[in-house]
C-alpha cells in the first residue's frame, strides 16, 4: 500500500529527498473499510488525514433537515480529510462515507500538520493537490451559479467519466444540485 503513496510522491515532486519520503510514509498506517462505514462520521470532529488507495469515497454533507447532499466523490489516488479539521475542532455536518471496500493510509492530523512545517515533499505535494481541488470545486461552483443542469452534468462527468457506471444515480444527481428525475431527463436528451 506504501508503495501507492511512494509513487505518488515521486509523480508529484521532481527529485524528492529519500529522507523525507520515509518520513511521510512513518506518519500512516493501513486502514481497510467496508462499504457503508464512515471514515469521518458527521457530527464529529475529524482528526485523521487519509490517502486513498483503493476504492471511492463520498463527501456527504447532511442539513438540519436531515437531508443528504453529496459534495464529491473522490477515488484512488486522492488525500481526503473534512477540512474543518484544518482550522479547529470543532465538529462538522460533513461525513466521508466508503462507497465500497476500500484501503486508506491514515495519518493523525496532528502529526501530519507538525511534518507538514518541516518536510519540503509534503508540502509541495499537499500544495499541488489542495490547487488542483481548489480549481476544480472553483469550475464547479462557477456552473452552479451560472451553467444547466446538463452543463453541471457534463461537467461532472467530463471529470470524473466512471461515475455513472459505478455509483447510483442519486448521488450524481445530488453533487450537481438536481432530482435524479431530473437527471434522467438531462441524460436523455444526449
């Protein structure tokens, strides 16, 4: 599982220190899921950081009325965390809920964000990526104030193409703010 971790790093950074990389690889531990649990359960505050290995996961926000909106789903190859955790402990609505039998390396957030002051590869890898996340949620939210439903849809899926075959419809219709009635709609008229 280290070795998904290694490559990354190594992708991510030209010519990281060895030194460094161990050091990174020491802060996480194995963690197998099955489908349904959470990795971080809403309500609660979150204190570990995750790189996922195998599998999906689902950021799910719930609203006071209990409802259920999913933000995003995230597969291999991706950190995920609540980001409340970032700037207090507060406990959040957010829940990262496993949509299958998955691995994660798991760090504590504390450990992580004290190497994080320290270790030049993380923190240019933990740039490169909350950059990337940043753009996209930034292209995202800019269609949901001014693009359709089959722009939002398009969108989605020009990202993420596996989506549909993989996951039920409702949490695709939920991450771009539309009934999965509505969504069938959208998707027939391609």
């Amino acid at each position: 599982m280290e070795k998904h971790l290694r490559h990354y790093l190594i992708k991510q950074v030209s010519s990281p220190k060895e030194d460094e990389i161990q050091d990174i690889l020491s802060i996480f531990k194995i963690r197998e899921f099955k489908k349904g649990d959470y990795f971080k359960e809403p309500f609660k505050t979150g204190k570990e950081i995750g790189f996922l290995v195998k599998g999906a996961i689902r950021i799910v926000i719930f609203k006071d009325n209990g409802e259920e909106v999913t933000a995003r789903i995230r597969e291999e190859n991706s950190f995920i965390a609540d980001p409340y955790i970032l700037q207090n402990n507060d406990p959040s609505p957010l829940g990262i809920e496993c949509l299958e039998d998955l691995s994660l390396l798991v760090a504590n957030i504390t450990d992580f964000q004290s190497l994080l002051e320290s270790n030049l590869t993380l923190n240019i890898v933990v740039r490169k990526f909350l950059a990337q996340q940043m753009s996209e949620i930034g292209k995202q939210q800019l269609l949901f104030l001014t693009g359709s439903a089959k722009e939002r849809y398009e969108f989605i899926i020009e990202q993420h193409p596996n989506l549909l075959k993989k996951f039920p419809l409702r949490f695709i219709a939920s991450m771009i703010g539309i009934t999965p009635t509505q969504l069938s709609r959208v998707r027939n008229k391609k």
